[in-house]
C-alpha cells in the first residue's frame, strides 16, 4: 500500500444549512429533512460553479437512521439532481463527512470519476411523524442519546447512559489534569476561556446555533461576573469535573461538498483547496490509554502527516473534534499543533482566537456551531476552506492559512484526518 493518491484531488465547493431544529429555527423551520438536504447540496454546487449533470458519483452520508430514513441514497436521488447517477450511503457517525470525502477523493485519484458529490446529514432533535415521509416531531432528549449511543459497542454500553459524558470528558479531564499537574480549579477557569472563544467564534457565524457570547449570555442571566456564571447552577458538572458548556449542542443539519480532479481544479473560476493527506483508523473501547492518547489518532494522524509531507509546524489552522472540549485540546497537543500538556494555559491566554497565534475551531465547534453527527465534519472542512480563500468575514485569520488540519471522531471510534493545502 503506497499511503499516497495517484493523482491530485480538490475541494472545489462546500455548503451548509444553518444548524439548530427543523421545528423551530426561522432559517430551518418547516423543511423537510429532504429539503434541508437540498439546500446544502445547492449551496455546495453553486461554490463549485457546477450543475448536478457534470456530478459523476455521489455519497450520502447520516448515523442515526431512526430520525431519518433508510436507503437516502434513492430516496434523496431526485431532490439533489443525481437520480440514476451512482450513489451510496455510508455511515461513520460524527466523521461521516471526512471519511466521506476520503472514500471520493480514492475514487477520483483512481480515474473511476471527475467529480464526486459528498452529502452528510442528521437530525438530532427531530424524527418522522407518525408515518408522513415529510413531517416532523421533536425528538425526545433521552431517545435521541439513546439512538446515538448505538454507535458505541453494546457490550460495554450503559441503556440510555450515553457513555460519552464520563468516557470522553470525565475521565480525559482528571487524566490530563493528574498528568500535568494541573488544579480542578485551574481547569474549570481554562475551559472557561475555551468556551468564551467558542462562543465568540459563535457569534460571528451567521449559520451558528449560538450566536450568543458568553459573556452575554451570563448578563443575560444576571451575574456580572463571568466564573461566578460558569460555576453557578446555569451550567452544572454532566460528568465532573466538565461542565454543561463544554460540552455539544445537538442540533438538525446537513452539509455538501464537491471533489474534483485537477483538469476540474484548472477549470474553476475560484480557489481550489487541495486534499494533500487523508488517513481514518478505527479502534474499539478502551477509546485510550492511561495517557489520555487516542492510538487511533496517533495512527491516523501520522499517516496523514506523511501523505502530506508536511509536519505540525506547517499548518496555519486547526480543528480536532469537540463534542469535548478537554478532548479536542488532548489531540490538538497530540497532533503537534499545540505543545504537550500547554493546551489548557494557550485557552486560557485566548491563543485559540481568531485573531491569536493557534487559531482553532472558528466557527465555534460543536458546542457554538452544533453538531449535527454525519453533517458536521463536513462543516468543519467548510470552516477551512474559507479561511484558505480568506472568505471567513469578520473571523478571518490575518493570514491566510496555508496548510490546515481537520481532525473528527466518529463515535466509536473511528478518528479521520485531512490536511487542506490552498490553491493549485
């Protein structure tokens, strides 16, 4: 196996809806889930400045079928222009997209298409009515955990548990703080400061969920001081010692991307982004060793970095997967992009900013942005590919990164990487 593509591929467009509930958010309510996938899917082909036709393949993408539908690769065939084309849809929980666009960049680097459309969707707080194909019902919070708590092995499964609380935040928490020597309260103040740069980065993205500061949002609720609100009954320990604010915001979204080879690259009346390194590994519980290292993304992180050629000193912009925010500094520092046991002190300085040294996560991660499981990888590769065009508006990185790094986990567990270089 040479770990290389036979030919160069792109990103040519990408696209998202807003992220929240079919039911409820102005941009979102009253869709269909067959409608909110066909906004993304336009939004992505507009970007790439192609019709439906010239789409060779196509890939679907979603984890929880229970609040979706089987088989979306026929049934959403006609709504986003690729009926008769060749389709699939394919599952890898919260990496769905990235792994998604592995599959078709393989596939395009092999000659078998030009381009190749890769859709991921979800809809975390809503599911079918009764037996309408278009109607929806809020989803009950403990059934939607339950349904996602189907992608982490039974045997070790705790019923309507959702183990991700203590495995993923929990107990990487206390692991990191043990092994750096670093005090709860030092911790509690360090996520803060990584929630109020989520949130900021919120506030500046029009498609956010939370478009809300931190700041604001505690005035709102009465306290003037900021630790008093992260610490107050507002935002309770869901598995201690992290917090309600550091963790996910479900949310109903869907996200597109189109691929291409380069003749597709040369052709594009814009900026192509070049896939220059892609890896996933998948690994079973225990998730991680005593260290609080994830051998699954030290595979696939490694791998990634050499198809690239590139190392960590490289690359302008970051994201790793933040359903946990301790977890995402955990394999920020393991992926090289931030020092070993720094992570917490670089959030507490604000260094995670936009605007600041080791620019992370700027459209405010799973907690600001949402997650919407299969759909949100495929945002987070959005994210990068503007602030690679310079198109991220008023949270735009000075300079334009070069070489950016999109790491996700799918639950459980299947970590992928992909490493974006700008322009030809």
């Amino acid at each position: 196996m040479s770990g290389k593509l036979n030919a160069p591929v792109y990103l040519l467009g990408a696209g998202c809806t807003h992220f929240g509930n079919l039911l409820d958010t102005p941009e979102l309510q009253g869709l269909s889930l067959q409608q909110m996938v066909s906004v993304a899917v336009k939004e992505a082909l507009e970007d790439a400045k192609v019709d439906p036709s010239e789409i060779d393949a196509y890939i679907m993408g979603n984890h929880t079928a229970q609040s979706s539908f089987a088989s979306a690769y026929s049934q959403m065939s006609k709504w986003i222009g690729m009926e008769l084309k060749p389709g699939v849809q394919m599952a890898a929980a919260c990496s769905t997209t990235n792994v998604g666009a592995q599959l078709a960049a393989a596939q395009i680097a092999a000659g078998l298409y030009d381009k190749v459309l890769v859709v991921g969707f979800e809809a975390t707080q809503t599911n079918p009515k009764g037996n309408s194909p278009y109607e929806r019902e809020q989803t009950p919070t403990d059934i939607m955990w339950l349904w996602t708590d189907g992608g982490v092995n039974q045997a070790y499964s705790v019923p309507q548990g959702y183990d991700i609380f203590p495995v993923y935040n929990g107990l990487i928490a206390l692991g990191y703080c043990r092994k750096y020597g670093i005090s709860i309260e030092d911790f509690d103040i360090s996520m803060m400061e990584l929630c109020r740069t989520r949130r900021l980065h919120g506030s500046l993205t029009p498609k956010a969920v939370r478009r809300e500061t931190l700041e604001d949002e505690a005035k709102r609720n009465g306290f003037d001081d900021l630790f008093e609100f992260w610490t107050s009954d507002n935002n309770p320990h869901l598995a201690w010692p992290t917090r309600l604010r550091s963790l996910v915001t479900a949310v109903d979204g869907a996200s597109a991307m189109v691929l291409s080879n380069q003749e597709g690259a040369q052709n594009y009346a814009g900026t192509p982004i070049q896939i220059k390194g892609m890896s996933y590994s998948v690994g079973d519980l225990p998730w991680y060793k005593e260290d609080t290292i994830f051998p699954s993304d030290a595979r696939a992180l490694a791998k990634a970095y050499e198809m690239a050629g590139i190392g960590p000193k490289d690359l302008g912009y970051c994201h790793t997967h933040d359903c946990s925010h301790i977890s995402s500094i955990r394999i920020a520092e393991q992926s090289g992009y931030l020092p070993e046991g720094e992570g917490l002190q670089y959030a507490r300085d604000q260094r995670l900013r936009f605007d600041a040294d080791r620019p992370m996560s700027t459209s405010g991660g799973r907690h600001a942005f949402g997650h919407a499981w299969a759909a949100s990888a495929g945002t987070d590769i959005l994210e990068a590919m503007k602030q690679m065009r310079g198109e991220a508006g008023a949270k735009q990185i000075k300079t334009p990164p070069e070489f950016s790094l999109i790491h996700n986990h799918g639950y459980a567990m299947i970590s992928s990487v992909m490493i974006l270089k700008g322009g030809m």
